[in-house]
C-alpha cells in the first residue's frame, strides 16, 4: 500500500497513515499504523473507509470518563484495546506535570521515565495486533497518541525533524476539529505557555529525543530483544 498520509474519513479530521516516513534500514509501512483522534464519531462510511484502509484494531489511549458512545457500530471484525495511559493514581507526578504541562511534549520526558510500563503496555498491544493496520488514538489525536507515535517512531530510526513535523501537523489538523465542533482551537495557548518555560514544540521534542535510545528502552521495559524485532518486522518495509 502507498499513498496519502492525511486520511479523510467521515467524521474524522485528524487521521494520518504514519506510512512512507523514513527510517533506519527502510520506511515505515503504509497502512501499519493510523493515528487520530476518537473515532467514536465516525459515520457508518467512515468506518467502512477505516476498514478499506486496513485497520482491525484500534488501540484506545483515553480514560474511562472520556468514553463516548459510537455514533455508528464498528465493523463486526474490528477488535478494540483499551490501554490507560494516564495513571490517575499517581497523584504525585500529575500535580507537577498534569494541567497545561499535559497539552504539551514538555510531560513527555518525565512520562516516559515514570511510566515505561505503560509504554512498553501500549507499544507491545501494537507488536502483539491481529494481522492488518492498527489505529491509535486518544482524544484529541495529538497528545497521548503523539507520545506513543513518537516512541515508535524514534525506536525505528525516524529522524527528529521528521517527529517534529508529524507532531505539528496534529496542531493544523486539530484547528479543523475544533473548528467542526465550535471549539477553540488551543494551539496559541500552548505556544504562549511553551514561551512562558522559554521553549517551543520542536525544541520541546528535541530535548526529549536526545540521549535516548528508544529501542534500548523498550527492551528495558520489557519488550526485549524478540519485541524490538517484531516491531521492525510489523512497521518497518525495508530499503
């Protein structure tokens, strides 16, 4: 499969195929994984488009009191995985970096030194997937799914101006789903807080990708050897 990246099905705006990225030894493969926001409010043809696609599993990032119900039945083979990756409990960690910290990749370093089994969790629920593409997604699209993408993305061998962008195009695309749904669109906001901490979002991210080996820390938490394998061997088409 090639083609578009940006995904325009029916009651989605912020869905992406994370195909055609490079990475190290190949490119990531078209219709591995799709990122977006809740599909709850797919119509019937939207979803009959996310199964066209490929997708049978989607992987749900959210919490259980952003439950929504479907606006039309998922399509009868479509298995979905529910992952919280937001630990509640964690009173401690969430009063320093929840809030406005949580809008933006400032939390993503601290998350991922706090919570690497959840990550490895959601990383391996992927791995471990019924043949066919795998969607992700939280709420908005750009957050949780973006700390995921990137964990993933990273762990190949994508570039970082190549995370940064994929990241940013989240923002343009979430304007348009606020947009839809007579929302604000957040994204001056987070900029104005990023340059209250003296940052921006591609700095934000840099400092979270340098230094780390994500492969490495997979396999630390839990995935090994064999899953960094099956990971390549699911996402990656090689050169």
């Amino acid at each position: 499969m090639s083609g578009q990246r940006v995904l325009d099905f029916d009651g989605l705006v912020n869905a992406r195929d994370l195909g055609g990225l490079p990475a190290a030894g190949g490119r990531i493969r078209w219709g591995a994984v799709v990122r977006a926001e809740n599909p709850a409010k797919l119509s019937a043809t939207g979803w009959e488009g996310v199964w066209r696609h490929g997708v049978r599993t989607i992987i749900d990032l959210t919490c259980e009191h952003e439950a929504e119900p479907d606006l039309a039945p998922r399509p009868a083979g479509m298995t979905t995985i529910r992952i919280l990756l937001d630990d509640p409990s964690d009173t401690e960690f969430w009063a320093r970096w929840g809030g406005a910290h949580s809008g933006t990749p400032l939390y993503y370093g601290p998350y991922l030194d706090r919570f690497p089994g959840l990550v490895a969790e959601a990383v391996g629920a992927l791995i471990r997937a019924e043949p066919g593409g795998v969607l992700v997604h939280c709420g908005g699209g750009r957050d949780r799914t973006g700390l995921i993408v990137l964990v993933l993305l990273a762990a190949l061998g994508v570039s970082a101006a190549d995370i940064a962008e994929d990241y940013a195009l989240s923002h343009r695309r979430r304007a348009e789903l606020c947009a839809a749904a007579g929302l604000d669109d957040d994204t001056a906001r987070i900029r104005a807080f990023l340059a209250e901490q003296g940052t921006t979002e591609s700095r934000a991210l840099d400092e979270v990708l340098t230094g780390r080996d994500f492969s490495d820390y997979l396999r630390a938490a839990g995935l090994g050897d064999e899953g960094i394998a099956a990971l390549r061997a699911r996402l990656l088409d090689p050169a």
